[in-house]
DNA sequence: AACGCTCGAAC
RNA sequence: CUUGUUCGAGCGUU
C-alpha cells in the first residue's frame, strides 16, 4: 500500500445541499483511495460533526423515531426538551458535547428475544446523546460504505434480508457448490472489544483522534444502577452501534473473501504488485463465498472438507483478532442438498430439477417461526371481538390487515410463500367470520370489497366483510401472495453518489410501472 | 415532491 | 417508562 494521504480538505457547511455534497466527496475520495491502493485518511472531521447543519439534520433525521419520547436516564424526551426549546440552545448543547464529550449514563432494560428464554440487553442512551451520536453516524457512513464488503447486508442503507437470500440462492445455484457453514458470532454487541475497534476505525480513515476519543467516551459509557464504566461491548440501542459492529466485523468479510471473492479486484487494484505470487496463490485458492447480515452469516463451500476447514479457520481468526466466538452448537455444516439451512427467517435448500446443475433451489419462512407468528395472528383476531362500536371494527380490521400485508411483504422473496401461508389461511378466515357476524358479516368476494385496492382486486377468493358507510371493509388474508422475484443489489447502488441515488430510483420506478411483468 | 400515521421483517 | 440501524407495505395531509 502507499501512503496515506490526506483527503479531506476544509469545507464550510452552511446548507442542506453543502452536506450532501460533503457526504458524497467522503464517500468518493475514500472510493477513489481504494482503488489506488491507498489508505483513506480523514482528518478534520470533528468540524463537519459540528455544523448546525449536521446537528438539525441530526435531529431531523431521529426525531421520529418510536423511542424518541422514551427517555434516557436524565428523562428528556425529544419533543419537550429538544424540539420545544430554543433552536440555538440545543445547538451550543451539542456543540459542547462534540468539543469535551462527558456522556450520561446509559438506561438498562432487558427484553426477551423472540421465542427464546434470554434476554437481551438494551443500553439506552439520553436523547442529547443520541442525537451526538447520530451526528457521528452521519459523517463516518460514507467513508464506511465506501469500504465494506459487497454482501455484507445488515444495518446498511438500500440493502435488506431478501437481497442477502437471494445472493446466497445465486451462489448456490451458479457454483452448484452445496456444502453450507451456518455462522452464529456468540453476543456481538456486548463484547465489541473498544481499543480493537478504535484501531479498525482508525485503518479505514478515521485520523481524526478527537473523533476516536468521543467513539471511545461513548462506547465506554457507564450503565446506571450497574457500572460507572463500561469495559466492552457497544450499547445495544445506541444509534453509532449498528456502523460499529459492521466496522467490527468488516475486518471478518476482509479476511475471509481476500482468499477467494475479492481475489480478482484485488489483483486489479495492486497491478504493480507482483503477478506470479498472485498466479501462485490461486493454484491452491479455497472457494467460498460469504453471504453476512449482522452477526449472521453463511460461508458456501464445495465440499464437506472446506467446510469444516472454514469453519475451523473463522473460529480461530475472529477469536484471535476480533476476541468473538462463534457459538459451536449454532454454527452448523449442511449439505443444502440434504436438508434446509436456516437463515433470515427463512429455510432455503435446492432440490433436483432442470437447470444447468440439475438442482433448484427453495425457499420458504422458517417453519418454526412462522407458527409462533400464525398463533400471535388467532390471538389478534380474537382481539377483535371486544370493539364496541362498527366504526372501532373497521380500524381493527385495518391494523389487523397491516399485520397480515407486513408478514407477507417479508416473505415474499421465498419461492414457496403461498405455499407456505395459504394452509393457515382458513382457519384464520373462518374465526374472523365469526366475530364479524355479529356486525352483519358476510362473505365477499375480496375484488368487491373497497380497502385494500392494490391487493384485492387480483383476487375473487371469499372474505369475511362488513359494510360501514356504504363500503364493504374486508379482512385480508394470508393466501393474497405470491413470489416475487428479488433484484440484487447494483453494485454503484448507494446513497452517497448522485449516480448511485438515481439507479435507486430508477428501480423504484420499474418495480411500480412494471407489475404486469 | 415533502411531511405525518399504521404495520411488518432482519439483526 | 421496549432502544437502535436498515429495508419494505399500506393509508392519510398541503
């Protein structure tokens, strides 16, 4: 690698429009640093952080969200003490808190993981806090995308789960490669080791050290009732903490793919470098394709040995550079051909049928999962029952139908969705019909019906309907749905270059005009 | 275009 | 007095 250099020139951010263009330069020069092989190396940063610009931003950007009337352990909430104060005030606030960070305590809750006796921790910080830290996101996030690993899809923008499933049905299906390491990281976020993670941040172009000391104030927070300081691990409700645990584990995806994956980029970026190592290198290159969401990921391998080499490999290297484990009973080795890996909340395994490596693959929502959701649906539905008036039904019915739309919507991308969801539809139905009898009920056909226009004029299927004003209001159901094809990610795709904003937005359009396909 | 609200999913 | 990041669906307001 050549020198660092340093590639943030002063700037002065006074609009929205300078902060754009602010955050699409550091995604750019970092990008432009990759390929010449060189380290990015950001200094100034502190001064962006501190704009008025990037604070109201800041702010604008986390003031509606859920918990923003959830109080930290100083009580403030966003809409009494924040956006009902004078403006300039909390600006100087902010700003006092960028130039000598002193973060109060963090509130502990814990809550119980879904279909699981564990709890897990949640580490709420104050909102003044939260907006610093999303002050922080803000900047380091382009020069973080700029650099992260091409299938790494969880907690980064214009990515979602169905990409990271449709990417691993693609590698399955083009290498015909079926051996699967199942990968579970024990605990990421509580034992994010903090001068490890300063240094990562710090080789991929933070130079700013006042900014690395408010990283390390922040993550070192205390906890009230529990510790004045915080030894390891990042706030599990802090809003840096997604960036830092994919700067975490970037060094994970940047080990395991320099083998094999991003072999041929790297040979392009290093011309110079020599080429016979590289040819040498190649003739004992271990195939394996990373796929990784958060903490979980898959590893596709050819064979059984490569496998259980792999999983060997990984399990040394992130305990030796990261201090992370995987969990040995839920990292798992499966022959897709056999039986299903579970990833995402789905299950996905290839079975015999023409294609050009004689296997297909299928999907479908993990079977578990799904049940515990149908059984939270008939609990719903008997929750209907105790609306007082035809009007108090109605909106149940639509909250009840935006339950039914959103479990659908995520599962969309599983070749077997309505497999999967009409044998629950029924029963679902018939149960509705009852409660809804006492209102004048009745069955219609779904295209009659008048809420849910986009979804149920495809469909003449009966409903269980009430009439209020005039309108027949029916309750969905789960049998509304087939696949849908998921597009992957373009790799200029992102929201840091004007290119990158308009290809998403060109898709946005194709997947509205172009149903009919 | 922008904002607001309801809801779902992954971690 | 259940936080956070990201993605998606639906509805509504000027």
């Amino acid at each position: 690698m050549a020198q660092p250099s340093n590639l943030s020139g002063p700037r002065i951010l006074s609009t929205e429009q300078d902060l754009r263009d602010l955050l699409d330069s550091l995604y750019e020069t970092t990008q432009a640093a990759l390929k010449e092989g060189i380290k990015p190396c950001f200094k100034g940063l502190l001064e962006y952080m501190k704009a008025e610009v990037t604070i109201l931003t800041a702010i604008h950007n986390i003031k509606s969200n859920k918990g923003s009337e959830t109080p930290g352990s100083d009580g403030e909430t966003m809409r009494e003490h924040i956006l009902e104060k004078d403006y300039a005030g909390i600006i100087a606030r902010v700003q006092a808190g960028l130039t000598h960070y002193v973060p109060l305590p963090i509130r502990r809750k814990y809550i119980p993981k879904p279909e699981k006796m564990e709890k897990r921790p949640l580490g709420i910080p104050t909102i003044i806090d939260r907006i610093i830290q999303e002050c922080i996101r803000m900047i380091l996030e382009p020069i973080m995308e700029a650099q992260f690993f091409k299938h790494s899809y969880g907690f980064r923008p214009m990515r979602d789960a169905p990409m990271a499933l449709e990417r691993t049905k693609r590698v399955v299906h083009q290498t015909g490669y079926h051996w699967i390491v199942e990968g579970d990281i024990a605990k990421l976020f509580d034992t994010v080791h903090h001068a490890k993670l300063g240094r990562f941040l710090y080789g991929m172009g933070v130079r700013d050290q006042r900014v690395l000391m408010i990283i390390k104030a922040m993550v070192k927070t205390g906890i009230v009732n529990e510790t004045p300081v915080n030894l390891l691990g990042t706030q599990q409700g802090g809003i840096l903490s997604p960036l830092l645990a994919n700067v975490y584990l970037h060094q994970m995806d940047y080990w395991v793919t320099r083998e094999w994956e991003n072999k041929k980029t790297r040979t392009i970026f290093s011309q110079s470098a020599s080429r016979t190592t590289v040819l040498k290198k190649s003739s004992r290159l271990k195939p394996a394709y990373l796929v990784r969401y958060a903490d979980d990921w898959v590893l596709i391998v050819p064979s059984k040995q490569q496998a259980e080499k792999w999983k060997q490999r990984i399990a040394k290297q992130i305990q030796s550079v990261l201090h992370l484990t995987l969990s040995e009973e839920k990292t798992i080795i499966t022959n897709v051909r056999e039986k299903p890996i579970h990833f995402l909340g789905c299950e996905f395994k290839v079975v015999k049928g023409k294609s050009r490596t004689g296997y297909i693959t299928r999907s479908r929502p993990d079977r578990t999962r799904l049940q515990a959701k149908i059984k939270e649906l008939h609990r719903k539905v008997n929750h209907l029952k105790r609306c007082g008036s035809k009007e108090q039904l109605m909106r149940e019915i639509y909250t009840f139908n935006a339950v039914i739309r959103g479990i659908i919507q995520y599962y969309q991308g599983t070749t077997w969705v309505n497999i999967a969801l009409r044998k629950y539809a029924h029963n679902l139905r018939t149960k509705a019909m009852r409660i809804l009898e006492k209102y004048g009920g009745i069955w219609l056909p779904a295209h009659q019906t008048k809420n849910l226009p986009s979804v149920h004029a495809d469909y003449t299927e009966k409903v269980p309907a009430i009439l209020v004003k005039d309108m027949y209001i029916g309750v969905t159901s789960l049998s509304f749905c087939r696949w849908k094809k998921t597009d992957l990610k373009r790799p200029k795709e992102t929201p840091h270059t004007a290119e990158g904003r308009a290809i998403y937005r060109e898709e946005e359009q194709e997947a509205t005009t172009g149903t009919s396909r």
